[in-house]
C-alpha cells in the first residue's frame, strides 16, 4: 500500500516525538521520512525525501514555520502544509493564507484532532495522485497512438481532404516536422508476383519497407507509410534539383532489392512541389508514373517528368499484335508453343504501346478476344480466368511477366478445355456409331458411309477416329458384332444359314459362310453341330 510521506519539524525534540509516537501514521496511510528543529534543517532534509506533507510549528529559531512553507511551495507546489501555532499565533498564522496552508492546528497537540486533519490531507492527496495517473495514462495513450495518428495524416494529406487552415495544427499535434521548402512524393510498388519460395508477398513487402527506411534515411528526410498496398513516401526537399538524385538512389535501391531480397520492387516519382498541401498532386504523379512499369518494365524507378507520351490516339492495330498464332497453339494445345506465342504477343504489345491508355486498351482487346473465342468454342472465359473474374482493371495493371504469365495460365486452361471437349464430342461420336450398329446391324445396306452420314462427320476422319480410340476399323466391328449375333442365332434357333444371313445384314448366304468361316474356321452348319452337339453332352438329363 502506497504511503505519503511526513516531514515533522519543531524545535522541540519532545513534541516531535510525542506526535510521531501518538498517531497511527501506518493505518492513516503515512510515514514519518525525517524529524527537523528548525526551517533550515527541514529545507535539507527535503531535498532527500521528497515529504508530501510537512508538520511544522510556527515559531522556530533560524526560520519559521510560514517562512519554510514559502520555501517549500517555491520548490514542490505540491506538497501539503500543516501548521502548528499557539492560540496567541492563530491569528498571525491564519493572515498568512497567500501560503496556501492546509491546515492549522493549535497547541498542544490534540491526537485525534491531528489524526482528523491529517485523513481529509489523505483523500485530497488522493484525488491529485488520481488525476496525475488519470493524465499520465492520457498523455501515455496519446504518444502510443501517435503513430497511427500521423499516419491518418498522411494518408488524409494525399487523399486532398486537409484543408489549408489545419495544416499547421496538425503538424503541431501530431509533433511532425515538413518545414520544406520543397515537397515530393513517391509511391513504391512490390510485385506479388515474384515472391521468394517460402515467404508471403505480405512479409516480403514489409522487409521492403523496413530495408528502404534503413538504406534511405542517412541521405533524404522524408516520412514513410503504407496506402493501398504500396510504401509512399512523402520527401522534405532542399532544393527542385534534389529530384534528380532521388530518382537515381530509387533506381539503385530497385536494383538491390531484387538482389539481395529477391523482390521486385518499381517505384513512382512525382513531381516537385512548394507547398505542403500539393503533395496530393505529387503523390497523382507518382500513382501514374508507377502504372508505365507495364510499358517501361518493373524493377526500376520511374519519374513522371520522364515520361513523354507520343501522341492521344488510344487505338492500336491488332493486325500488329496477331491473336492468330496463340489461337492456333490453343487448339493444337502443345505447352511450349502456348506458352511462346503468349509470351510473344504481350512483348510485342510492350513494344507497340507508348501510352498507358494505348496499352489497357490492347490488354483488354486480348482479353475481349480470348472472351470470343470462348464463347465460339461453347466454353466460359470466367472459368478460365483464374482469380480475376470481375476485376478486369487489375489485368492491366500487371507488368510484363505477370500478364505473360497470367495469359500463358488462361490459355492453358483453354486449350485443356478444348481438349476434354474434344475427346468427349469423340467418345459420345463413337458411342453412337455403336448404337447405330446395335440397332441397324440387320440392314444390308448398313456401311461406314451411312453411319457418317448419320453422325455428320467426314468419312475419313471417323475412321481414323474410330480405329485410335477402338483399336479396330469400323468395318471390322461392324463385321464382328454381325457375326456375334450370327452365332447367337445359330445356337439359339433352329433357322437356316439363308436366313440368319439375311438377319444380319447379308444379302448373298455364300459370301455370309464366307465371312463366318474366315471368322471362326468353319462353315456355320459345322459350326452350330459341333457346338449344339457340345451343349447336349454337357447338359443334364431332364431326370437330374
């Protein structure tokens, strides 16, 4: 249990040891730190223990008591004065109010009385203890939140919502120093798309940002937060010049980090400003300036005055970038040729376009394009597109290797489709052409050209379709299934060969005991009696 401390002073020994010896300083909530016999000693002894209550008579050799309570206010306005005085000094003592005494006490020294006084002392030092740690604890929460609170600045800063008249108060609050005279801002890109085996894209941008916060901070003043995925940085700058150094140290710490981190980091340089408030202008620049690394390549710095677009007309010929060989390598669906006609269609878009509106526009007719040839091909391109199904801005926002590697990956997908579907539409194909066979075989006009005819397919193709997928010629299933129900007949009906000829498709009963007898080496006639016979020696007597 917190106890105050009490500083008695009296130049008599006797009463200062009598009021230690009487009050129950422990159960009232304090302690006797020191004992003095004159102002001059108690000043001494104050500077050690620090006493947040002094008991002092009023008549002292040296100093007096109103004398060492002056002193003691000047140096701790805190502490509490109680004031020992005879009846014929109360009245001094109490004119004496300028010293802001608490409390007075008159001689001798009543116990309980002093008990009294010195419990209303207890809860006002109470309630001050309370408010000290009531503001400690708020200016403790405010220095913990600062951080949060600037970086709610900054973000407010290049979003253009602080206004003019609030700009310094802020700085002030927020203890940030921008004196300029020159401002910029840069925006500093990760790609997710090249991240190191065993780390996410989350902790590899952090090391990002703690790696330019380190390798920076000796050579730029600037203030380094993160907004909407990316590290921006608002730069404090000497002079306009200085952009041109900055752009060349973004540059080299571009090419460290993909070094050393295994990051492929491209960072967007605005323009120069002098005043604070423009820096929303700057961090525009910056965004746009970072958006050309589809044009000019990741990993780098890109400063928006370095950017010259050649003309306003958005359009391009796509006779230039030509969809026809990567349709081509999707139908025929072999891997390295889908995955070089896509990687040499998105070069040559990087090369063509010279604007940034040039590009998206490109990006989205290839997208436009893959979405018809889907449709033609009865196939969703949504289903192709990975994660991206709504969000179609995103494609275009990806830089060269990662829209290579987003189309290679869609267009596999495609070709895979195609594929199954392919190899689906052959198997129903055949199926049916077996159907036909099972249900017309009795026909004698029944043929390869027929069954085509029926199915609508080409007569070569099927055929060599047919024979891929069954392991035989048409004609000879054909053949096959006939003389499968040959014998059926044969065994289970007393017919003549004539007439299951006829059942089966043949017209002329010497060429049907030719077919039979090539099939299975016997006439049908020797046939039905070696294997009829068989089935009547094997068979039990109707007695068994």
């Amino acid at each position: 249990m917190l106890k105050y401390k009490v500083l008695l002073v009296d130049d008599e020994e006797e009463v200062a040891n009598m009021i230690e010896e009487r009050i129950n300083w422990e159960e009232l909530g304090f302690e006797v730190t020191g004992k003095a016999q004159n102002g001059v000693k108690a000043l001494e002894i104050s500077e050690k223990v620090q006493p947040d209550v002094v008991i002092t008579d009023i008549k002292m050799p040296y100093m007096n008591g109103l004398e060492l309570a002056r002193y003691m206010k000047q140096e701790n306005p805190g502490v509490r004065i109680l004031i020992l005085t005879g009846f014929d000094e109360f009245e001094y003592a109490k004119e004496a109010v300028h010293l802001e005494i608490d409390e007075y006490i008159l001689k001798p020294v009543n116990a309980n009385e002093l008990s009294e006084c010195l419990s209303r002392l207890k809860s006002v030092l109470d309630k001050e203890r309370e408010e000290k740690l009531n503001v400690i604890k708020l200016e403790q929460y405010y220095a913990d939140s600062l951080p949060a609170l600037r970086v709610n600045f900054f973000c407010s800063l290049i979003e253009g919502r602080i206004l003019e008249g609030e700009v310094s108060k802020f700085l002030s609050d927020y203890k940030i120093s921008l004196p300029g005279p020159y401002f910029c801002c840069a925006v500093m890109h990760t790609s997710q798309n090249h991240v190191p085996d065993g780390m996410s894209p989350l902790l590899l941008s952090m090391s990002v940002q703690r790696e330019v916060q380190e390798r920076l901070r000796a050579r730029w003043d600037y203030r380094c937060f993160t907004y909407l995925g990316n590290i921006v940085l608002i730069f404090n700058l000497e002079s306009e010049d200085s952009i041109k150094r900055l752009t060349d140290d973004s540059d080299r710490f571009c090419r460290w980090a993909e070094r050393f981190l295994g990051a492929v980091v491209t960072v967007g340089i605005g323009k120069v400003y002098g005043e604070l408030l423009s820096v929303k202008l700057s961090y525009e620049g910056a965004r746009e300036a970072l958006s050309y690394r589809v044009i000019y390549g990741a990993g780098r710095s890109i400063n928006i005055e370095d950017i010259t677009p050649k003309g306003q007309d958005i359009s391009m010929q796509l006779d230039d970038i030509d969809m026809n060989a990567v349709f081509k390598s999707i139908r025929i669906g072999v891997r390295e040729d889908v995955e070089h006609a896509v990687r040499l269609l998105v070069k040559k878009l990087k090369d063509s376009a010279k604007t940034i509106a040039q590009h998206n526009f490109t990006v989205m007719e290839i997208v436009g394009n893959l979405y018809r040839f889907c449709g033609n091909n009865h196939m969703k391109f949504e289903d192709h597109a990975g994660n991206i199904k709504t969000d179609y801005e995103e494609i275009t926002r990806m830089d060269e290797s990662a829209l290579s590697d987003w189309l290679v990956r869609v267009s596999l997908s495609i070709s895979e489709e195609l594929k199954n579907a392919r190899k689906s539409s052959l198997c129903y194909l055949i199926e049916e052409a077996k159907n036909i066979v099972r249900d017309c075989y009795s026909e004698t006009d029944l043929s390869l050209d027929t069954v085509c005819s029926k199915l609508g397919v080409s007569n070569s193709y099927f055929s060599s379709m047919f024979k891929k997928e069954s392991g035989s010629s048409f004609i000879t299933y054909l053949t096959d299934y006939r003389m499968q129900q040959a014998v059926r007949l044969l065994l289970e009906t007393d017919e003549k060969s004539y007439e299951i000829a006829e059942h089966v498709g043949y017209e002329d009963a010497n060429y049907f005991s030719y077919v039979f007898k090539r099939r299975y080496g016997m006439s049908p006639s020797k046939y039905r009696m070696e294997h009829i016979g068989c089935l009547l020696y094997t068979s039990p007597s109707p007695r068994d």
